[in-house]
C-alpha cells in the first residue's frame, strides 16, 4: 500500500480535475508568465479566494445608507421597556452559568 506523502506544515495539497480546454489555457498562460503551473494556479486560487472574501465579507453601503448608519450610532434611540427586560434576564442567565458561549 502507497503512503501518502507528508504535507509541511506550510505547505497543503489540492487535487482536482478540469476540462482540457482549461488545463490548456492554464497551462498557456503560466507559460507566459513564466510560471510553473502549480505556481499560477496557486496565485490564481489566492487572488479569486481574496477577492471573494473581500466582497462578501464587508459591507458596502451607500453614502445616504452610511450617513444614516453613523447618524444611528451617533444618536441611539433609547432602549424599549421589552430590550430592557430582555437584557436583564440574559444578565441573570449569564450569571447562573458565566462559562456559557451565549
């Protein structure tokens, strides 16, 4: 039975399968990057990767939008009746069992 090669501690593999088409056009480009193909794909991976993140992890607002966002910050409405009461219990919860994630 063949062992799997080690990974380093840096380093992890990934294995997939693409079309000819793409692992051509791939292989094409690293080419002319100068690249190896395991170097371009790699780069290729972390770029899309960072731009999705980036997208989906903030929050794009428009200037209207964000002004009322920081006009809300800036000047809170006072808390209801209802989210005191709420926030008294959790206060007593929270004591019961500090260790909770909640």
């Amino acid at each position: 039975m063949r062992t799997p090669p080690r990974e380093s501690s840096s380093h992890a593999r990934i294995n997939c399968r693409v079309s000819a088409s793409i692992k051509r056009r791939a292989e094409e480009a690293a080419e002319i990057l100068g690249q190896s193909i395991t170097t371009f794909t790699e780069t290729a991976l972390a770029e899309k990767a960072g731009d999705v993140l980036s997208h989906f992890g903030a929050i794009r607002l428009s200037e209207r939008d964000f002004q009322h966002f920081v006009k809300t910050i800036n000047n809170p409405t006072p808390p209801t009746a209802k989210l005191r009461k709420a926030a008294a219990l959790y206060k007593r919860l929270r004591a019961q069992d500090p260790e909770s994630n909640w």
